[in-house]
C-alpha cells in the first residue's frame, strides 16, 4: 500500500482545524470534469509545470482502417532535469540516466556483458582555488575548525565562501566555469597521447589497440564552482565489442596517466585589455578510485566503489543544480535582476562578475551574460563519448515501444501488424491555471513518486525494462 504523501496531510490537517477545506481546492475537487483533469496530471506522472497541448491522434494499418482514436487534450511532462524545478521529471530523468550510466559498466541496452571484464576508473577533476573560502576540513575522521577559526557546522550558509571577498578572484572563477568544456576535450586529448607514450606507441596508433570511452557529470561545489565526475572505461580496438582491452593498461597506469594529463592542461583566455590573459587549467585536487563490478558482496560493504552504487551517484548530481544557490532557476535579465535573487553575496558577485564579462568584446562568444544564471558554466551536466553505451534517445524508443506492444494487446492486434500513428496536437499553454491546481499536482507527484520506489523504480536501479 502506498503511503499518502505530505500533500494530502497537509490538506487534511487544514479540514480538521478548519472545520472547511481551503475554498480553491475545494473549487478544484468540486468541478465536474475534475476525474479527467486529475487523470491527465497522473499521466503527466504530476508534472510541476506540464506543457497543455490539444488535438488528437488516430492509429492507422498499411490499408487505412482506424484502430484507435484519442482526441481532446493532454499534459505532457516538462522534462526537466532538476528536482528544484520538477521532482517527478527530475526523478524520471535520473533513472534513464542511472541506466545509461550502469550499461556501460555492466552490459545490457545494446552493450555486451564483456564490458564487466574491461578496466573502468571514476576519476574527478575539480576547479584551482581562487581564493581561500569557509569550509569543515577533516583530519582522522574528525571535523577540523575552519581557517577562519570556527567550528562550522555542515548547514552553516558560509560554508563555500570566501574568507576575504576583496581579494577573492571571482573574474579567474567565471572565466574558469566558461572553459570547463574546453579543459575536459584537452584533457581527454592528453590522456589519449599519454597512454600511447606509456605503451610504446605513437598516438595515431593508439585506436588500433584500443579505445577510451567515457560518461562525465558536472556537480556543483558550494563555493559555486564545478566539478566533474567521470567514468572512464579501458575498451579494445573495436570498442566494448570484439576483443579485450590490453593488458598492459592496469589500474595503476589509467591512474597515473589521468592525473598527469590533468596537471598538464592549460587554457589561455583572449586577451583583454581590463583583464589581460588569464591562465586556466584543472586543480591540483584529481582522484581515481577503481570501480569493481556489483556481483558479490565484498564490493558492497567495503565502501568501495562498483558499478550500481557509481551509477546512482552520477544520476543523483545529474538532477542537481547549483545547489544551496539553485541559480539555475533563474534567467538573468539585467544586472538589477540579480541584486533581486533570493541567494548569498557570493553568488551574487559570480552572476555579477558573469554579466560584466558578458559586456566585453573579446569575451561576445563567451555568451556569458546568457549564462551567469549558471555562474559562467556553459557546458552540459551529462555528456557521454558516443561507444560508452546506450543513448537517452534509445532509451525512450524503448519505452514507447514498450507501451505500445501493451496497447497492441489491449486492442488485439497482431505483432506483425504495421501500425502508424498519426498526431495533430498544438500547444494551448504551459504550467497550471492557479495555485491550487499545482498543490493538488504535487501530491500526485509524491504519490507517482512513492509508487516507483515500492516498485523499485527509483534511481538505484530497479525496475522492469528501465519503464
């Protein structure tokens, strides 16, 4: 049974105290087609902002005879990747990335089984420092005071800012964020010529002993600089198909080698005449853990990683945002707009910095005033190399095909049957009418939400056919 979610007590809560419900959910519980709005927020699985479209779609055979018709309106989900705009597309978008992320580490989805046998690291590269900020430093399992002198506690809103704001160097920071995608491609180029210099070989001969592939995710630090966490897999020549990756390529060596080719990546900015060249390159901080395979129990209770628990994590950090500024939920519209955002000064001074760089010419194809919501990071939260395994894309084509094969059954219509759908739906408007629609949308939210965690559904992993 499903537990009732936070919603619903709430609402009951207020009925009880009242002795009414609240007046404008009682107006949208009491409206006569109330069954079929509420059965088009379920569908949308309580989308919080879903796109409203209106038309209809009929299902045809090669000869034209109609099978199935639907016409009316519908919700369709908004599909957005953060929890702090939607968790119901959040929670969706981080199981297909939890499966995507785990296929190329254990097989399945197109990827063969074999990939569980090929050497995979998860490495992470983070930003240099630009200035010393307020943090819990650790020592022997213990919280250590702070350079300021203080004991911090793990909610303290300092925490990630900087000691001493005048000499922070937050033009050194955004410019840093605007090049991150730029770093990671040299970087991955210096890996590539770094293992051929280790095997004997030239780099151009590398692809024909093996290949590197890999799937990175960009996690927000609270000081609102990135960084990346990567699973970077060993394949042979032919990619995870075909023959085994060298031997010669050990742990030990993958290990060495991403961290020498991260020390060795420089990026120089344009030159500007109010900040002249500015010298970009990864911080001296680069980890490289082992990731084992989920069979067994060892892996498991050892701390270490393997590849379900590397899977959840980087479909958790996939759906994040800048975290405690969550300044990804606001689009910059002018320099006034940011004193006006409910986040900390330091924050402030990012989007600030962002938008003066944005306004100089030698930084126009920074577009960094289009981007100082996200702190002058441009780059994508989760990019994959093209053989690391499935696609988002595949992945949906499989679950469409899926329900389709269930309504080929509903309807009794045989599998060598050739269907066409035929659409015609156009937008009528975005989001909910009023406040009270959008409550009573976040209880089915937390309702969808319960059911798939009691049907392992969640971002761990479970569930039938990745649905």
């Amino acid at each position: 049974m499903v537990a009732a979610p936070a919603g619903f007590g709430e609402m009951v809560a207020a009925f009880s105290e009242s002795g009414t419900l609240d007046p404008a959910l009682a107006h949208v519980l009491a409206r006569s087609n109330f069954d079929t709005w509420a059965g088009k927020v379920k569908a949308a699985r309580g989308c919080a902002k879903p796109v409203r479209m209106a038309g209809g779609s009929t299902v045809v055979d090669s000869s034209g005879k109609v099978f199935a018709e639907l016409s009316g309106s519908v919700f369709v989900p908004c599909k957005n990747r953060r929890a702090s705009v939607c968790e119901s597309c959040s929670a969706h978008y981080a199981h297909d990335t939890f499966h995507l992320i785990r296929a190329g580490m254990a097989g399945g989805k197109g990827v063969p089984e074999t990939v569980t046998g090929h050497l995979r690291v998860l490495a992470t590269l983070t930003a240099p420092s630009f200035g010393k900020v307020h943090s819990r430093p650790f020592r022997n399992g213990h919280v250590r005071r702070c350079s300021c002198g203080e004991l911090h506690s793990q909610y303290d809103d300092v925490l990630g800012t900087p000691l001493d704001p005048e000499t922070y160097d937050y033009v050194g920071s955004v410019l840093w964020q605007a090049h991150a995608g730029e770093l990671w491609r040299r970087f991955t180029i210096a890996v590539g010529r770094k293992l051929a210099r280790a095997l004997g070989i030239r780099p151009a001969e590398l692809r024909e002993v093996m290949r590197l592939s890999y799937a990175k995710v960009a996690e927000y630090q609270r000081r609102g600089l990135i960084h990346f966490h990567a699973v970077v897999r060993v394949d042979g020549p032919e990619g995870p198909d075909g023959p085994p990756p060298p031997a010669a390529v050990t742990d030990d060596l993958l290990t060495a080698v991403i961290q020498a080719a991260a020390a060795s990546v420089i990026v120089r900015t344009p030159e500007s005449p109010a900040v002249g060249v500015v010298k970009l390159s990864w911080g001296e901080q680069v980890d490289v853990e082992p990731i084992a395979a989920s069979e067994g129990t060892s892996e498991d209770s050892d701390g270490g990683w393997h590849d379900r628990r590397v899977a959840g994590y980087v479909a958790k950090y996939a759906t994040k945002g800048t975290r405690l500024t969550e300044g990804s939920d606001y689009r910059i519209r002018s320099a006034e707009h940011i004193e006006q955002l409910p986040i900390t000064e330091h924050h402030k001074q990012l989007m600030r910095t962002a938008w003066r760089l944005g306004g100089l010419p030698e930084y126009r194809e920074l577009n960094l005033r289009k981007w100082a919501h996200m702190l002058g990071f441009r780059g994508h939260f989760l990019t994959k190399s093209r053989r690391y395994s499935t696609t988002f894309g595949q992945i949906r084509r499989t679950r469409a095909e899926y329900r389709l094969d269930e309504q080929r059954e509903a309807l009794g219509i045989a599998d060598t049957e050739v269907l066409t759908v035929v659409n015609d739906w156009s937008m009528t408007g975005i989001g909910y009418h009023n406040d009270a629609e959008r409550r009573l949308a976040a209880v089915f939210a937390e309702l969808h939400l319960a059911r798939r965690k009691l049907d392992g559904q969640d971002d761990d992993g479970g569930g039938p056919h990745g649905r």
